[in-house]
C-alpha cells in the first residue's frame, strides 16, 4: 500500500488538474453557446438559398455552368476542417477516419486547423508527392468574407480545371452530446443536393407563388452559384466550431466528474493508511509498555 505521504501528493495533483479541467469547461460552455448560436442562425438561410438557386436553374434554359457541369473526376481537391486544440475527445479522429475512408491517391487537400493539417500533410499521393496544398487559420469569430477567401482559392483550381471536384469533410453540430462527421461533394452542384433538405433542419415554408426574378435568371445564376459554395463552406465552419466547443465541454466535464471519483477513492484508501499507520504506532507502544513492565 502506498505511503500516507505519497497518497497526499496524488491527491493534490488530481485537485488541481480538476480545477484546470473544470475551468476549460466554464470556458467551452461559453464558447459553445455562442458558436451553437451562429451554426443554427445560418440553417434557414442556407435552406432558403437552395430553395432560390434551384428554382433558378429550370428558368436558365441551356445555360452551361462549370459549377453544374459533371466531369470525369481524375482529380479531387477535399477541404477538411479539424480544430486547432485537441481536448475534444473523439471529434477529430472520427472526422479523419471518415476521410480516410474517401482517401484517393488522386486526392488533393486543403486543411482547417492543426490537428488535420498534421494528419493531411503525413498523406502521399502515388508519386511521393504531398498532398496538402494549403492550410487556412482557424478562428472563433471567422467571417464570411474570410470564408470567402477560401471559397475563392477551391473554386479557381476547379474553374482552372487543375481538379474536378471539390469536397469538404468537417463535423456536423447534432446537439451538445452529438457531433457527426460528415463527408461531401459541394462541386460541381447536383439539382438533388440543391433539393435536399436535412432533417435537422428547419425548412422555411414553401412557396405559394413562383420567384420572379431581375435581371434575368442566367445573370444572376452566374453570380449565385459561387456564393452558393462560399456559403457551404461558410456553414460547415459554423458547425465544425459549435461541435468542437461542444465536444470539449462533455469531455471537460467528464474529465472533471472522474478527478472527483479519483479523489474519493483515493481519501479512502489515505483514511485506511492513516489508520493503518495510528493502529501500528499503538501496537508499538503496548508492546514496548509490555516488555519493560
């Protein structure tokens, strides 16, 4: 049995990395509320934009878009979005088992946070070569417009044809206890993907009245489909931080629940040995009383 000293230390150790576990998960919780709070502000929007660019395309008549024109994919260009910290129990490596699962030596990647980046540039494709083409910084108040930048850079090596397709792995926020990591082509668009509506989803009510649209459909298709992706990418960013948030907070919280656990058996097991220690020290001293009597 472990000496009563030796219980104390350990007992303070486990305080005080309870003390850290339990602010991280204030902290989390605080974070989650407000990137849960922007991930579901954007599902209407999201749902009304499809509604919109689909109702769009049957009025465009023959035009040829490159975002609706299906190719031959000898190519893939995969954005994954991962986070920067780790502490997040298994959110990270259920999203790269989900990738590895797609992975293609003909892929191409683009990574969102540290933990994917280290992950992504292990990769090689059939020659060796590597396989991250580029990292973008992950931010907890990230921007449109600096989801845009990203959007950019993927949709010109698609329009440049240097891939033929583009898709994003990240984790969808279920609910604080459920994050499910998703994998997905977002070019070139499919009419089906357009119409889907996620369960999860609340879909705004559906039209009465056909859209009317100014200037005409083609223009603003061309303008649409873009912001489409930016969009897409966008949102899949909102999601992958409210689950992050949220899978640190459960596992802060876990973490700070079994340090009290430890804690509680560990001033059991310091009681016994304290006891043991007393009753030992009196047997001495009655033996010693014994033999000079």
């Amino acid at each position: 049995m472990a000496t009563t000293r030796e219980i104390r230390r350990r007992i303070r150790s486990i305080k005080n990395t309870a003390q850290i576990t339990k602010a991280m998960q204030m902290v989390a919780a605080s974070k989650m509320r407000k990137a849960q709070q922007r991930a579901i502000e954007g599902r209407p929007y999201h749902s009304l934009f499809q509604e919109i660019v689909h109702s769009l395309i049957p009025q465009a008549g023959q035009l040829i878009h490159p975002l609706l024109e299906a190719r031959a994919i000898q190519k893939e260009i995969v954005f994954v979005i991962g986070t920067d910290k780790g502490l997040c129990g298994p959110l990270n490596t259920n999203l790269l088992r989900e990738v590895y699962k797609h992975h293609s030596p003909n892929h191409l990647y683009v990574s969102m946070g540290k933990k994917v980046r280290n992950y992504l540039s292990g990769l090689k494709g059939s020659r060796g070569e590597n396989l991250l083409l580029a990292d973008f910084e992950l931010k907890d108040n990230l921007t449109f417009r600096e989801a845009k930048r990203i959007g950019h850079f993927l949709i010109e090596k698609y329009l440049r044809k240097e891939v033929d397709a583009i898709s994003i792995a990240y984790s969808h926020f279920v609910n604080p206890l459920i994050q499910k990591p998703i994998y997905r082509r977002i070019a070139p668009i499919s009419k089906a993907e357009l119409v889907k509506k996620e369960k999860a989803e609340s879909s705004p009510a559906e039209s009465v009245l056909p859209f009317n649209f100014e200037p005409s459909a083609e223009e603003l298709l061309d303008s649409l489909l873009p912001f489409y992706i930016h969009w897409e990418i966008y949102q899949a960013i909102l999601d992958n931080l409210a689950s992050e948030h949220s899978a640190r907070m459960v596992a802060m919280k876990s973490a700070t629940e079994n340090a009290k656990n430890l804690l509680q058996d560990l001033s059991l097991e310091y009681n016994k040995a304290r006891q043991e220690s007393i009753t030992k020290e009196i047997l001495e001293i009655s033996a010693a009383q014994y033999a000079m009597g």
